[in-house]
C-alpha cells in the first residue's frame, strides 16, 4: 500500500492519469487553501495481492464492500472514496487495473460500481 499524504508526493506520481485524478480532488476539496492530509485527507495506492485488510490496516479501521461512499472507473484505475469522519475527511483509494488485488476488491472494482449514480 502506497499512502500519499503530501502535495510534493503527489506531483511526482509517475502514472499521468491518476496523479491527475488526485490533483482534481484536492482542488475540489481544498477549495484553494493549501493541502493538510490531517485536514483534508489523503490517498491510498493499492499494490498487487493487496485488499480490504490491507486499507483498513492503512486506515486504520475495518473496510469491507460497503465501506464506500463513491466508485468510479477511470481508463486505468479505480477510485474508492471512503469518508472517514463528519467533518468529510477521508481517504481516496486508487485501484490501478492490471495489478492483482484479493476476490473481494476486485468484486468490488468490476460490479460493484451499480451501487453508485454518477
């Protein structure tokens, strides 16, 4: 599991199409203030053979299929939104297609996207 938690780490993210994606999102969540991870939250970059266990030992608290509160499907990845407190902060998990992640990951990655309107 990869933790993004600052803007410099963020920006020299090798893969174009989700530093992008992360780039909109703390444009859209920081509404022009600098980025504070403690603040605003932070993203997750999952690696091969990882899954539910691994995010929610990254975050600290037990995730599972209905954990979340948005999926989207990019042209390379995926993208888990999972809020974390009542105040909005939470955690932006970024599933790249092609790595191997567990059953229950990938079942949520592939057809669990009906659950969400976009």
């Amino acid at each position: 599991m990869i933790r993004l938690n600052d803007f410099a780490s963020i920006e020299r993210w090798p893969v174009q199409e989700q530093k992008t994606l992360m780039l909109l999102t703390l444009e859209r969540i920081t509404q022009g203030e600098p980025y504070e991870a403690n603040t605003h939250g932070f993203f997750l970059i999952v690696e091969a053979e990882e899954g539910f266990d691994a995010i929610g030992d990254a975050i600290g608290r037990p995730v599972h299929y209905n954990s979340w509160e948005y999926l989207a499907e990019h042209a390379d990845c995926y993208e888990l939104v999972c809020v974390l407190s009542d105040d909005g902060f939470g955690v932006v998990v970024i599933v790249p297609k092609g790595v191997v992640v567990d059953s229950g990951l990938a079942l949520l990655c592939t057809q669990g996207g009906s659950r969400w309107t976009h």
